[in-house]
C-alpha cells in the first residue's frame, strides 16, 4: 500500500472514562482507515496536554499503568458504619450500670459540679483589656446571699451593681462599691431570671458588664436520711422530705466513700403531695466494687419538674451540704450484674445492626 498510517490512543485526563483518538495522516484527504490496517499498526499512548493538572491531594502509583500514567484518590473519610461502632460501644459500656446509679469517672466529672457557674471573659475599654463578672453557683435558693466578683486585672475606683429582671427590667436593688466584690441578700419576692448589671469605672474609662443567675424559693427541704437497706442487688437509703408543692419531683446526689472517694452519681424521680414525704435513692452493687460499707452523700439537686408546657421547674434544698450514712453490710446485697431494659437492649441492637451496613 502506498498510504501510511499511524494510530495514535489518548489517554484524555479528568474524564471519567477513556477516549481512544484515531489520528491518521494521509496523502489524500478523502481516503479512509480500513479496519485490518488499524490492527495491524501497534498503538502509542501519549500523555495528553490539553487540560491542566487539578491539585492532587494523594498520588498513588499502580505498577500495572503505563509510565507518566497517575490515579488521584479521593481523601478517605471514616465510614458512617465505622461511626456507629463506636457509639455502639460507647452505648453499651453505659448501659452495664442502671440509669439511677452510675459510676463516676473521669470521663464524667461533670456530675460533681451540678451547679457551676461559668464566668466568661469579655472585651472592655475598646477592646484593649478583657474582664467578667463570676458568681458562686448559677442557682440561688432563698435565703442564700448572692455574691458578685468582677474578675480583671486592671484597678476600679467604683462599681454600681444593678440587680434586675431582664425581661421587664424591673430594677430590684442597686449597690456601689469601690472594691471588686459585693454580696447582697435577695428578697422572697425576687423573680426566677436575674441579671447583674455592673457598670465599672477603671483607670482608663467606663465599661459595662453583666451576668444572669436564677433564684427560687424552695418547693421542699431535705430532712433527713435513713439508714441504708438492701433490696437485692440495690443499697437503699430512704430520703425524708418536707414538702411544700405537691408535684413530680428529682433527687439527685452524688455518693462519696467517707475518705473522700466519688462513687457514683445516683437520681429518683417520684411524684410526691405535699407534707411529709419518703423518696428513695438506690446504689446498685455493681458501682460499690472496692468500698467498705461506709459512704456520705453530697451535691444536692431537689428539683420539682415541669408538669406541663411553659411551666417552669422549681428547686428545694437541704440544710447540709453532706451527709454521713449509717455503716452499711455489703455482703446483705446480690452481685448480679445489672439487666438493660427492653427500650435500652432495643436501642443498642439497633446501633449495633446499623454499624454492620
């Protein structure tokens, strides 16, 4: 044949397929390519120049590509069943203990601080310096004084606090101090929402600042505990309570051994008339492993829930911030590991089915 061709196979970049081109060079325009000639001419990959490179953000090399030919991989991201593994066994390390008893480790120590406060430090004087204003606790129960600090490090001259409603900016007491402190004794007929106000005079100008805190007058008192009991696989140790609203109520306290060890994080909800009322708080055994029997409770929370939507919770109190308990036998309890609920054992076999797919 007097025609020569050439045929030439483009490997084209960034299509998600391969286009093969036939370029064929011939003395005559109009004369076509004949199958058995192109198989018969041995192709020739070229790397094509006609779009630019994408960033690539991982190269892998595949020994079995021609030379100069790269893959991009796309970043690898944790699959969502990987996700639901994890959870699932984060979810079923919880529920080896009872939701009213719940050992206090180091991944939960929130429980120890039940009513923390947290000040928050906030630009001043043009943004130069930063300051905030701190309170003991974020709940109040009449009759606690209210303590108010201003934390900054430049010196004042005068700070006039404003105590106030923040919604009708009904003003319930003012103070001026020279120093970074004030205390001050709330009425009964105080609102639930307050909000400080300090307007702060420092060396170099004025500023502004303010806190919110809640303040109740208790719904029921904490009388006293009785000695513990066992029920099972459960320590009990029945709470005597006065109360002064009827309504459904939660307990929740934290147990300590007397040497000062945090043991578990315990709760009960009942719903209690009014007057004289008992509520228990239960201890599995599972949580007591390394205890002797002698235990006191702390960090109280006696909160009358929300019975019904738009009605706001309310707080009583206990007149001690500890509590010894009696000695108590540890060998009167069983030691059979605690039952998950229907709901919890439902809950983590869906988690566990969903992390298979």
């Amino acid at each position: 044949m007097n025609n020569k061709k050439r045929v030439i196979l483009a490997v084209v970049a960034g299509t998600a397929a391969l286009s093969t081109v036939l370029v064929t060079q011939q003395n005559e325009p109009s004369e076509q390519v004949q199958e058995a000639d192109v198989k018969a001419v041995k192709p020739v990959l070229v790397e094509p120049k006609m779009m630019p490179e994408r960033p690539l953000e991982k190269e892998i090399n595949h020994s079995d590509l021609p030379d100069g030919m790269k893959v991009v991989d796309e970043p690898k991201r944790e699959p969502l069943a990987q996700q639901l593994e994890v959870i699932s066994q984060a979810y079923a390390a919880e529920i080896k203990y009872p939701p009213y008893s719940k050992p206090i480790t180091e991944n939960n120590l929130s429980y120890l601080e039940p009513n923390y406060y947290s000040a928050v430090d906030v630009p001043v004087l043009d943004g130069s310096e930063t300051a905030s204003l701190s309170l003991e606790k974020y709940r109040y129960l009449y009759p606690e004084t209210v303590t108010v600090s201003l934390n900054s490090r430049l010196a004042v001259s005068n700070i006039k606090f404003e105590f106030y409603e923040p919604t009708t900016q009904q003003v319930l007491t003012t103070k001026q101090t020279d120093t970074k402190s004030i205390t001050v004794k709330p009425e009964e007929s105080w609102p639930q929402e307050i909000r400080v106000k300090a307007t702060t005079d420092f060396e170099q100008g004025t500023d502004v600042l303010t806190a919110d805190f809640t303040f109740f007058v208790p719904t029921a008192y904490l009388v006293s505990v009785g000695a513990p009991s066992s029920e099972g696989a459960d320590m009990v140790l029945p709470l005597n309570l006065d109360i002064k609203q009827a309504g459904i109520y939660r307990v929740r306290a934290n147990l300590f051994t007397l040497e000062g060890r945090a043991v578990a994080a315990l709760n009960s909800k009942a719903k209690l008339g009014d007057g004289e009322q008992v509520m228990n708080l239960k201890v599995h055994s599972s949580v007591l492993a390394g205890t002797e029997g002698d235990y006191q409770l702390k960090h109280w929370v006696i909160e009358k829930m929300s019975g019904f939507p738009g009605e706001k919770a309310c707080y009583g109190t206990s007149p001690y911030d500890t509590i010894s308990l009696e000695p108590f036998d540890l060998h009167t309890l069983s030691y059979e590991p605690y039952t998950p609920s229907p709901e919890e054992q439902q809950k983590l076999e869906f988690l566990r089915q969903a992390s298979m797919k």
